[in-house]
C-alpha cells in the first residue's frame, strides 16, 4: 500500500486530480476503449473535484471517453434533493465537465426493487469490463462507501443500514437533524471497490485520524474497512497531515522518505 502524505487539503486535492488526470490521459481512451472511473460524494473529494474541472477548463483534460461509476446514495431522498448524490456529483463536478450523461451511473435509491438496482449495477461494471480506478473517501469509523463496520470485505453491491455513528456524522448536511439524515443506501461493497485495478482513499483531517491509524498500521479487519486496502495490488491512501496525527513519528517518516522522489 502507497501512503501519499502532503501538507493540507489543497495539496492532496491537486495530487490526486494531477494523478487521475495522468492516468485517463495516459490511458488515451477512445468510444470504443473508454476509461472507467469509480468517484465518491462527500467534503474530502470537493477539491480533487475542483482541481479537475481547472483542468478541464485549462484544456489539459477529457472526459468524453470516461465512464463513471459512483459509490453509493441514500435511499428514499429525490434526485433533486441538495443533499442526495445525484445532486452533489452534478453540483461539484459532471456539470462542469464534457462527459456525455449516458457514461454517468448512479445508483437509483428510489427504485422500486432496490436489490435489482444493486444486481444490475454490478452486472453494469462487469459489462464495460471492471472500474480502471476507484477514487474513495473514508468515514470516521474507517468505513468506505457505506460499508459499516462490520461488513464483510467481499461485501458487492447492496442495501446497507447506516450506523448511528455516520448517521450524526451526516446530520450536518441535514439541517444538523440526525432525524432527517437516510437510514439505508445503496452502497458499492469492498468487493466491489477492491475489484478495480488501482484504489486511491483521501483522507483528511484530525477527525480521520485514528481511522487512517487502524487502516495503516493495524491489520485487515472488518470493523475498518478500509484496511481492505491492505490485500490490493494497487491502493494509495493520499492524506494530509493533520490526518496522520495518531500514525507513529516512524511510520510516517517511513511513508515521507519513500515519496521523496516522488510520483507516478
Ligand atoms: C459518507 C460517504 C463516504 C464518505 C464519507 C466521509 O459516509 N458514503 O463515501 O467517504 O461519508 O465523508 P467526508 O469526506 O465528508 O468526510
């Protein structure tokens, strides 16, 4: 596992944009061979989000030839909702880019079988042939999507029940009423995000602190799931450095000496 360590949000945002768009550009990808990209909702993506679009306008990125797959959404809240997924990914990023919407995919929480939803969308991703990258944030609890803890780590698609915990993380995006924040969604599983050929987390912050402890230097455990990373072939956690406050002074020199030459 790669652990990417920078000085602040903005500078893990421009990292992971400047990664993502070297892959993609790298990848050449055409109509017939387009680039297949997993992308999460939440505060810790907004910047990689802005650093794109800034190079999309700059004219240094395409997405005409990518297809997305995002991770999760709520169940039950429309589309239109300002905090439903559907809305935060065309708010921060699909709305500002050249991707055709017919590459967008959303699982739908407001269809009228929801395990069908989850049965096809996973049949969708075996279709275009596997995610290239899965670009994904991580709960406080260490969770990744809406996998809880304790969700297993084959786990694929499904309806999930949402903890206590990411139910009051959430609530501030609800008028700070836990009563208003979902209590299920539909979730990617770890199965499905570890699947793809290259997983890059974003971790952020000293509230993520001890979860990006449990996932480093800890072992592969279900009540992070995360530390699934640990078994990938290709995962990098990109953090800053109020995030890496509980890692070990050694862990984290470890980490910086290795990235010193940086990149690719
Ligand atoms: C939610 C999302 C996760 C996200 C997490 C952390 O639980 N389902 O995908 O990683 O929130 O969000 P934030 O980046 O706002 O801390």
């Amino acid at each position: 596992m790669r652990i990417v360590i920078h000085e602040n949000y903005l500078s893990i945002s421009k990292w992971t944009a400047h990664y993502i768009a070297k892959k993609i550009n790298d990848f050449a990808p055409t109509k017939e061979n387009p680039f297949i990209l997993g992308l999460p909702t939440g505060s810790s993506p907004i910047g990689t989000y802005d650093e794109l679009v800034a190079m999309y306008n700059a004219g240094e990125i395409s997405f005409k030839n990518v297809i997305t797959f995002n991770m999760d959404e709520y169940v039950n809240i429309a589309e239109t909702h300002p905090e439903s997924y559907h809305y935060f990914m065309n708010k921060y990023f699909f709305s500002h880019i050249d991707i055709p919407k017919e590459n967008i995919n959303i699982l739908d929480g407001n269809a009228s079988d929801l395990d069908k939803e989850c049965e096809e969308y996973e049949e969708k991703i075996k279709k275009v042939g596997g995610i290239n990258l899965f670009l994904g944030g991580i709960g406080p609890d260490g969770h990744i999507a809406f996998n809880e803890p304790g969700s297993s780590l084959n786990s694929r698609t499904r309806v999930k029940t949402l903890t206590h915990d990411t139910i009051l993380a959430n609530a501030r995006f609800f008028d700070n009423d836990h009563k208003k924040v979902p209590k299920t969604a539909l979730t990617v599983g770890v199965g499905t995000v570890m699947d793809a050929d290259e997983v890059i987390i974003l971790v952020s912050g000293y509230n993520k602190a001890t979860a990006l402890k449990k996932v480093v230097e800890e072992g592969v455990n279900h009540m992070w799931t995360v530390s699934a990373l640990q078994m990938h072939k290709k995962g990098i956690i990109v953090c800053d450095d109020e995030a890496t406050m509980d890692l070990t002074v050694g862990t984290v020199k470890y980490f910086k000496d290795i990235e010193k030459g940086d990149i690719e």
